[in-house]
DNA sequence: TATTAGCACTCTTTTCTTTCGAGTGCTAAT
DNA sequence: ATTAGCACTCGAAAGAAAAGAGTGCTAATA
C-alpha cells in the first residue's frame, strides 16, 4: 500500500493535526491553532503557506474563503490508511474464533451492538453470521396433534430453524419415525444448494404411501432455510444527533430509515464479506459508501469469522469526521470480548 | 360516557372545525378560516365571540396573543370521544382471531407494522402476542451430539421455542427416549406458572440416574421460556420528520430513542393490555401517554386477541394533530386483514 | 338580543442591514 | 525559509424595520 503521497514530514503532521482538531471539534480547523497546538513552533503564516500547498494536493478544503480547513475524503482516506498500517498488527490477531453456542447468539450480538454504541458514540450494527454454505446437522420431525407435525432443522453451527407443517394425511407414531429416519438419511451432511429436485423425487418414491407427507414437509424445509435474509441488530442510531452535520432532517432521516428497514445495511455486510484484504476491516468514507443515504457518513466494517465459513459483521455508522483510532481500537476490544463470552460457555 | 360537555351544536361544530382544520394544516386557526370554510354563515367576528368562549373553557389554545387557535389537549380528547362513540359499532366486530400458523408470525407482524406505517404516515409498533399464561403443549429433546442436546418447546398457540443444552454426561439413544417421556407426561398442560421447585423435585428422583440431566434440562428450559420479553416490530419511525412540532433535534431523538430501544414501547404495550375498555382501542393524547418521552405525541393503541389468553397490541405513534378518524379505521382494516392471512393459512 | 363591520393593537415571521470576527493571501522584513 | 503585518473576504450574529395574520373591543345594525 503506497503511503504518503509524496508529502513530507512537516505537511503530514499538519495535515494530521487538522484532521484531529476537526475530528474533536467539528468546527473549520485555522492557521493559528494548528501554530498554537502543535509542537513544530511555526507561525500561522508559516501554516497558512503550508495548508495551500495541502489545498491544492486535494487533502483539504476550505469551506468558504474566510474559514478555516476541513479534511477532504482524501485527506482522510490518507489519515485512516496510515492508521491501518500501523494497526495492522494488532488487528491481524483480531480474527478469532466463536463457534458453537450459536443458540443465544442473538442476544449476545444485540448486546454487542449496544455495548459499541455506548463506546463510541456513533451508529452500530451487527448481522448475525451467515451460514448459507451450512450443512444439515439433522432434521427432527415431531407430531403435534392429528395433521400437524413441527419440523426442527439443526444445521452445521447449531443454528435451528423451525416450522410447522399442517399436512392432510392424518398422522401416527409410525409414520413420523419413519419419516425422521427417512429424511436424516438421505439429507444429513448435505448442504442447502446440494439438496435439488431429483433428490425430492428420489425421496418421495422411497416414502412410497407418504410421499404426500414428504413433499409438504420438504416445501416447508426448503422454504424455511433456504432464502432466510439475514438478522441485523443495531443501536445507537440516535448517536447521528450528537453530530450536527448528520443532524439535521435530510441527513438524519435518511441514516434512520437505512437503520430501520436494514434492507441498505444488508447491503453494506455484503460488500463488506465480499472483500477480505486488511483482516476483515474496511472503511469507507463519505462517497465510497456503498449506501447512497449515507454519503455524508463514514463507514467502518469488520469482519468476523466462526469458522466454518460462518461469518458477520460488526459495523460503525458516524460522521466523516469519525475517531477512527479509537472506533478501530473499540472494534478490537469488542471482538476479543466476543470471543470470550463464546468460549466461557462451553 | 359522558360526551358535549355542555356545549351547544354551533361551539362543538366551530371546535370540530379548529381540530379537522389543524389536523390537516398544523397551522393554528383563525377566526377568518372558519367562516369561510364551514356552512355556518357567521362572521369571523360572531366565530370569534365563541372562540373565546371554547377558549374560557379549555377546549383551545392561543398559542401567543396574535395566533389563532390549536386544539387543546381537552379538546382533542373530545374530539376522540365523540369519534370514538361514532365507530364503537363497527369496532365491536373487530376483534377476531387469529390462532395457529404462529411460526410465521413474525413476518407477518413486521409486515403488518409496514403497512400501517404507510397507510397512516405515523410511526407503528406492532407487539407479539404474549403467551405468559399459555401452557406447555409438548416437549421434544433431541440429541445433537454426544453431549448436547437441543430442546423443542412447544406451547399453545404453536409457539416454538427452542434451546441447546451442554451435559456433563455421555448421551445415548435410550436415555433420550426416556427423558423424552418422562417430561412430557409430567409437564404437559401445565402452564409456566404452574411448574415450580417441587415439580422440579419429584422430577429429578424419577429420573434417577440422569438427574443431572434432568436438572440441566430443565434449567434451560426455565430459561428459555419464562422471562423472554416481548417481541415488538416497528416501523415508519421516519415519519416523524414529516411533522415539524415532532422532528426537532429534541423530540425526534427521544422518539426515536423509544422506538430503537423497544423498552418504552413494552411499556405501552403493557399498559393497552392490562385496559380493557372501548374494546381493545386506547388514546393517549399528549401527557396521557404512559412514557414521558411521547409527552408531544398522541398513542393509539388496538388489543387483539388470538384466544386462550393470547394478546398483542397494535400501537401508532404520531403527533397530537393526529388524523385519529383515519388510524382508527385504518386500524380495523388492519385487524381485518390480518384476520383473513391468518385463516387463509389453514 | 344576536350578529357584524370596523379598527387599533399585538405578536410572529420575514427581510434587510449592520456589525463583528475569524481566517485568509499577499507583501515586505528578518 | 520564516515571519510579521495588514487589507480583504465572507459567514454568522445581532438589530431594525416591515409585513401579515389574527385578535378584542366598540359601535352600528337587524
């Protein structure tokens, strides 16, 4: 990853020091703060001649002609790729594991979601991990009354789904062991895209009388694992009226609706598992956002794996102006935590 | 119920008119307005005379001395009474069942909620049904792997409920077939109340030799079953923003706080369902709501019922100009549908 | 007696000006 | 290469003025 571009020492720091002033303040960074506050001991003319240069680099910007400058997105994609780099380290041992005691994940990650919030003071979400390439641990079925069975789906992951089947046919004991039977043999180990049209007709010609039964059942299977979307929690979102660049109606409404109907953020998680360099963070600031409504945002992702080509993503919603040291320093934490919480429960 | 508060047709016609006007504008409303608007043929200045007089009597507010008139509080709630009597007819019929197919429901009350929220341009909360005082229908323990095992709860009303439980011992086939009776025959058609220490007692010596597991088991079981809170789906958060007197900074936040966090909302929720009045249709109008948070808005709340105990609550949140004519039907034909989806099912 | 026209008065909202100050760019001095 | 100094720009804040909506009251009217 090339560095900084062609900047020397002197420029970097003060294109540092603006980015962090701002970061703090929200407000326009001057001259003479960044002379007052830093330890180069130069004048704010000095400054001012330096900041043109970085103006005209494309790191900064000036809002209008008498204020002070802002970061530009490139003065902080730069900002946040030397901060990679020296993270990289760390965030390398970041990637563990929480398999297993996947039945409370739900409350775990909700919390989760929480606890990042309250840290960081910006919009969270979590998505639960995705098991679409999961295989079938097993498939009970069990009889509730007369025509109505409950099939409970255990799938690598010890995720469990469930449905309820009403089926014509009037049920007995017989029937449903062996149908359990029937269905664990042939589908056990399979995974969801192996289980296909032949493998229904093959299986209903071996349920011979019951290939009634099978075909409702296997509908409902197929139905309850198949196009599941996946299971977003999220908190904070009323972080975004603490920034008053993102509080104002248009922008506010727009992040808020993106939190409530978590379609957008389903599309941020895929883009975010889609790619895998940096140990699973990724940030994207203002336009790179692959949200559209969040384009006055940054985005901050990190993804984590169970193994088993489990995997989510934790991700931080907030202003352009985000602490990526300490979001991405947080983010570290929270996992380590995670994984924590999953391996005391065995 | 005691209506018109003393007031004659042409005061009650003037201040239906300053609420339907308002409802619709959110500008107070003058004099002028009425006169011309309504079929009264009076002057603005006789429309004045008794808008002073609905004023003396708490119906209206002037919100500064050269304004015209807002519905005060008191007078909303009129306003609802007297609505409220017109619809009481047609509300009668709307409470319906909607029983079985309760593994879906989830989909179909976050569904539900969407609808609404489009349909009325407020914000809707729509509340599982609770089922503290259902009973046990079965219990199905399965073994997932030598010493997990995952159990299937069903209550009545087809909810499902599921957990994985960690065991010390060794599982084998015949054990599981034994605990699996041993806990249906003693447990089902209790209800969660009615399973208590000594219960758990007499359990663990018929078990025997496993009761460890039997204690494990049940451990989870309490767990999964007892303290759960309510499921609540919400939607149209949003369209706060589209009434100015909700989406400043100030009340959008605390709003939406609300509608995120879902502990207030239980509190409505709790709140609807424990009256039983106007048969299952609540208003709250400003300070009447039970969370201080929506002291600017109004609640209209719906119970419905699924029989055997089951309820939920159907909730619009929207500022106090609400269309409450509007929410009201809007919300029978709500019921409705979701009466027809839920028996289609069969 | 109930209604209405008329008018002065009150307040908010809007618009326009003015002032203030932060910050700049440039030039000349160090 | 750095810095002091200064004129200049432009937004934000404050103030002043004008516009407008609506009222309350009085006196006239039916």
């Amino acid at each position: 990853m090339e560095l900084n571009h062609g900047l020397d020492d002197r420029k970097l720091k003060i294109l540092q020091t603006i980015i962090k002033t701002y970061l703090e303040t929200g407000e326009p960074v001057g001259s003479r703060t960044i002379s007052k506050y830093t330890d180069l001991n130069l004048s704010s003319a000095t400054i001012r001649n330096e900041m043109a240069d970085l103006e005209d680099l494309g790191y900064i910007i000036q809002p209008h002609t008498s204020a002070g400058r802002i970061p530009s997105d490139k003065g902080y994609r730069l900002y946040v790729d030397m901060l990679m780099a020296e993270k990289e380290q760390e965030v390398i041992e970041m990637r563990e594991q929480m398999l297993e005691k996947a039945d409370k994940m739900d409350k775990i990650l909700k919390q989760a979601a929480k606890v990042l919030a309250v840290n960081t003071n910006y919009a969270t979400m979590v998505s639960a991990p995705s098991y679409n390439r999961n295989k079938l641990k097993f498939i009970q079925l069990s009889q509730v009354d007369e025509h109505q069975l409950i099939a409970v789906i255990v799938m690598e992951g010890n995720i469990i789904k469930n449905k309820i089947v009403t089926v014509e046919e009037t049920l007995n004991n017989e029937m449903m062991l062996k149908l359990n039977m029937l269905l664990n043999t042939s589908l056990t180990g399979l995974s969801v895209e192996e289980i296909n049209l032949g493998m229904i007709a093959r299986l209903k010609e071996q349920a011979g009388v019951h290939s009634e039964i099978i075909s409702d059942v296997f509908d409902a299977i197929a139905n309850t694992i198949q196009p599941e979307d996946m299971e977003i929690y999220t908190s904070g979102v009323t972080n975004v009226f603490k920034y008053p660049e993102l509080s104002d109606n248009q922008s506010a409404q727009e992040i808020i609706n993106a939190f409530e109907e978590k379609q957008l953020l389903q599309e941020i998680v895929t883009q975010a598992l889609s790619k895998e360099e940096n140990h699973g963070i990724q940030v994207y600031i203002g336009q790179e956002t692959p949200v559209q409504s969040m384009k006055d945002c940054s985005v901050v992702t990190a993804t984590y794996e169970l193994g088993e080509g489990m995997q989510g993503t934790i991700g931080i919603i907030g202003p352009k102006r985000m602490d990526y040291e300490h979001v991405m320093k947080t983010l570290k934490t929270l996992m380590t935590e995670l994984d924590e919480i999953f391996h005391k429960e065995e």
